[in-house]
C-alpha cells in the first residue's frame, strides 16, 4: 500500500536507474498517450512530491503518475525475468542502456508540460518529506476544519501530503484518539503533525514499515483487527469509511486505549 515513504523510496529506485541516462525505450500503454515516444531523451531525474511521482525529460516534459492502492514501479536489470504481475497489468516501459523501468497497475499516468506540473500537485499540502514542509502551515491546514474527524483529516493530502490508511491508523492510536474524534478536540493538535514527520521520517529508508520499533511485531493497530492491542491487551476494532464513501478503506483502532467517538453504525 504505497504512502509517502514507499513512494519516495519508488522515486529513489527509479532515478538512481533513469536519471542522467538516455532513453532507448518508452511505452505507455494507455490510450491518450500510447503514441508519445520520448526514445533519444535524456531522463533528468525523478522527483516524488506527497503520493505522486515526477519524472522530468529533458524538452521540458514529466511523466506523472500516482500509485494508488495497488500501483508499483519495478526496476529491471538486462535479461532479468519481469515479476511485476502479467502482462496487461502493465501500463509504462521505460529502458535505458543499464534498465528497465515497469510501470503496474498505475491508476493515474499522464505525460505533461513541466511546467505545468502544478496543475497536477499544485494542490497538495505540505510534504512530510519534501523540501517544502512547513509544520506551522500543516497545523494551520489540518485546524482549518476542527469538527473534520481526524483520520480524515490527516489523509487528506491538500492538509499534508503524504499518509496514507496505514500511518493515519498509527498516528491515531499514538494520540490516543479514536479516527472519528474531531480534529478540534485534540488537547494538543501540534502532535499529529509532530507524530506524522516522525513516522514517515524513520520509515523513508526501511524495507518493512513500522510503528512500533519491534521487530515482531511491526505495528499498533493497522490490519491487527481483532487480535489484542499491543499495549492493553482488548481487541483492535475495524470499520470501513461509510462515512466518506471509501467503503474500502478500512479504519483500525483499539477502543480501550484510544478515546472519542466511535464512528458511524455500520
């Protein structure tokens, strides 16, 4: 499930393979841009900004694309096997003379003017961990709605860019909060903000994800529903986000340690 830290981690793979390096193969499969050809451009470098990926090619062109739930870029030796998925998963092929970059599953892949990249991300909070993160403005973002439930406002990336279900779940449970606690009661709301810098900052370079610093046990509550909370022993509780239309989108939480509203029955 691609958050802001594996994204960066994506962005590193793909520009430590592409960047600097001409382009002897470039494919999108998808139809508004299936007969764009950038093959004899150089790859300047690839840039994550929140949940999006910014490849920039000389000419003054990106290629934007976004994971999603289940989007993966994978980097490929010559004559390595592809184990990305099969074939009609695959939405982008990029090569160089050293790799082969595989685009699965993306949801969103766009080719654009560079500078028009803002009409893509111009929208997007500060970035946990981007250059432009600004703590006060993310405070001020996330307060600008106090009666928002928390888990919603942290995942919206217009307030801060870059958590996703997984890092909104934790940071929850480590504010004691319950997801649907109004964002506005939070005795100390500079915390969340704190709390999500912290946790995506420790996880930017790590190949497992964790909250907890146990290697057995990796987080509090997020996909834990219902074994016992890691600190009081009572049932992690799931529900789904009717309440904002992502049914799918489960919501974990452990309802001794973390106090507030339950969410809406479902």
């Amino acid at each position: 499930m691609p958050e802001g830290d594996s994204v960066h981690q994506a962005a590193r793979r793909l520009h430590t393979a592409l960047a600097g390096h001409v382009l002897t193969r470039f494919d999108l499969r998808v139809p508004r841009f299936a007969t764009a050809d950038l093959t004899g451009h150089t790859v300047l470098g690839v840039t994550p900004r929140g949940k999006h990926l910014l490849m920039r090619v000389e000419g003054g062109l990106t290629l934007h694309s976004h994971l999603r739930m289940e989007g993966a870029w994978k980097v490929y030796t010559p004559g390595e096997r592809w184990r990305g998925g099969p074939s009609y998963e695959i939405r982008a092929v990029l090569g160089t003379a050293g790799h082969t970059t595989v685009g699965y599953r993306l949801p969103v892949l766009e080719l654009l003017r560079t500078a028009d990249e803002s009409k893509v991300v111009g929208h997007l909070g500060p970035d946990l961990l981007g250059p432009d993160w600004k703590p006060d403005k993310a405070l001020a973002n996330l307060l600008a709605d106090p009666a928002r439930p928390l888990v919603e406002a942290l995942l919206d990336q217009r307030n801060l860019a870059g958590i996703g279900n997984v890092f909104a779940a934790e940071i929850c449970f480590l504010l004691r909060a319950t997801p649907w606690l109004p964002i506005g009661e939070l005795p100390t709301p500079e915390r969340a903000v704190t709390l999500a810098k912290k946790l995506l900052e420790a996880n930017r370079d790590r190949p497992l994800r964790t909250t907890t610093g146990r290697p057995d046990q990796r987080l509090y509550v997020y996909g834990r529903a219902p074994r016992p909370c890691l600190r009081c022993g009572t049932s992690v509780r799931r529900k789904y986000r009717r309440d904002t239309g992502s049914q799918d989108r489960p919501v974990y939480w452990c309802p001794t340690c973390q106090t507030g509203p339950s969410g809406p029955t479902p």
